[in-house]
C-alpha cells in the first residue's frame, strides 16, 4: 500500500492541471468569447492556445523526464514527422545534423507560430508545419496538401525515416488509436522508427484506477481531447507486425500515479510490401 502523502503528492499532478484549463477557460471566456461565439470548435483551440502556453514548457522541462525525452528524440534520423509539437518546446532535444526534414502535424493554428520560433531556435531549418491530427482522417489530407502523396496513397516504400510522439497520442481518438498506429506503420520507410514517450493507464492499483475513470469522464473537455485512459502500450505489445520493439515504464513509476509514462520504440521490417 503506498503511503498516503505520496500518493496524494501524485494525485496533484491531474488535479494542478484542471485548476489551470479552468482558469484559462475564464480567460478565454472574457477575452476571446464573443470573437468565436458561433464557432465553439475555434474558441476551443484558442482556450487551449492560452492553457499551451502556460504549462506547455513546464510539462516539457520535467527534470525526472527530460533524460528520457532527450535520449529519445536524439534517436531521431532523416525525414521525421512528429504527431503533436505543441509550441516546439521538446524541439530542443533533436540532432539538426541527424534530420534532413522534420515536419510537425500540429492540429491548433493558435501555436504554429511559436511552433515555428522554437523549432529556428533549436536548428532545425528544414521545418514544415502541418494542420492536422495524426489520426488517417486528419493526416492523410494533410499530406495530400503538402504533396507528399497523391489521393492519400501511401507508398510501398514508405515516407518517413522516424515518427515521433511526446504526449500527444493521447489526444488522438481512442476509437481510432489502431488505424493510426497501422497508418504510422505504412508511413515508416523500412527499418524507420516509431519513437514514442507518452502516458497511458494507469492500471496497478484500485483506487487509481477509479480515479482515472471518473476524471475522464471531462479530462478530454479541459486538456485538449487528452485522455488519461491511454491504451497505447497495449496496443503497440499486441502488434506483431514490427520488426523490433522496445516499451517501457519510465523507472519513476511506482504504481499508484494516475498518470503513466511509457517510452520506447518499435522499428518497421526491413521488408516491406503492404497490400
């Protein structure tokens, strides 16, 4: 049984994180309301925007997760693609000399900019953003538009040497978590990596789970469409389609968080020839 103040210390992190989307949910409402009232999808990108901007480079400075992270994305090669950058802040954390292009599906138009300002900051001069999820309903049209594919085929051989994710999975639909995953597969070039540190559920101990249940229920509303019910993990060790795969808690994890890390990644065959 894990102590109580430690527990309680770790069931902070959630609860920290929803006083802050309530209080820039106030800001929004007084300041850019009126600008998006017939547009309730718009006004949540920019509340978001506001909330991004705030705990966007605290959640990337993490001193217990910053290793992880640096260590990660320094596996990064070639022609990258990442699901999520958010305002860049993890763009630091990249070799420039290792990536010949790295394009960035950011769905929110609101932090492209500062997007962009981090990824020049870090060296990263071949950046291309684009407006999309990661999910195949979102991102492929938005290859489409960058003329990367044409009429959303993929390929035999691939588009990418790494695709990257840093907390942002979790955004994507669950419903729609295994078409993505499949079309990451297709999108790696053979040997390409999908590198991967995101949080998951959380699932060793009672009451922790119950906890995560019911803050779910409006965690998605407050954060962006994340959700603490992540079941990428699972996904990705039921897949027997990579050639090499390498997942794991982060050491830190003792068992009763509500919010679980899991890093690592899987290597596409060599072998390629989708149907």
């Amino acid at each position: 049984m894990a102590p109580i103040k430690a527990r309680l210390v770790s069931y902070m992190e959630p609860a920290w994180l929803i006083s802050q989307s309530i209080k820039f949910f106030l800001i929004a409402l007084i300041f850019d309301f009126f600008k998006y009232k017939l547009d309730l999808e718009e006004f949540r990108k920019l509340w978001f925007s506001r909330l991004w901007a705030k705990i966007g480079p605290m959640m990337a400075a993490v001193p217990y997760q910053e290793p992880y992270i640096s260590a990660l994305l320094g596996r990064a090669r070639g022609t990258v693609l990442e699901f999520g950058p958010g305002t860049g802040d993890q763009a630091r954390h990249y070799r420039p000399e290792q990536i010949t292009h790295l394009y960035g599906a950011e769905p929110n138009e609101n932090l492209h900019t500062k997007l962009q300002k981090n990824c020049a900051a870090a060296g990263l001069e071949q950046y291309t953003v684009l407006t999309c999820g990661a999910q195949p309903t979102s991102l492929l049209p938005a290859l489409v538009r960058q003329g990367l594919i044409k009429d959303e085929r993929i390929p035999n051989d691939g588009l990418f040497d790494t695709i990257v994710t840093v907390k942002s999975l979790c955004s994507a639909p669950p419903e729609e978590l295994k078409a993505t995953i499949n079309l990451v597969h297709r999108l790696l070039k053979p040997g390409g990596e999908l590198i991967f540190f995101e949080h998951v559920h959380s699932h060793d101990d009672l009451l922790t789970s119950v906890l995560v249940w019911f803050t779910d229920f409006f965690w998605p509303y407050l954060m962006g469409n994340c959700r603490l019910s992540g079941k990428l993990d699972e996904y990705l060790e039921g897949d027997q389609s990579w050639a090499e795969k390498s997942i794991s808690n982060i050491r830190e994890y003792k068992g009763f968080e509500p919010i679980r890390y899991v890093k690592g990644y899987c290597r596409a065959s060599s072998v390629r020839g989708w149907a």
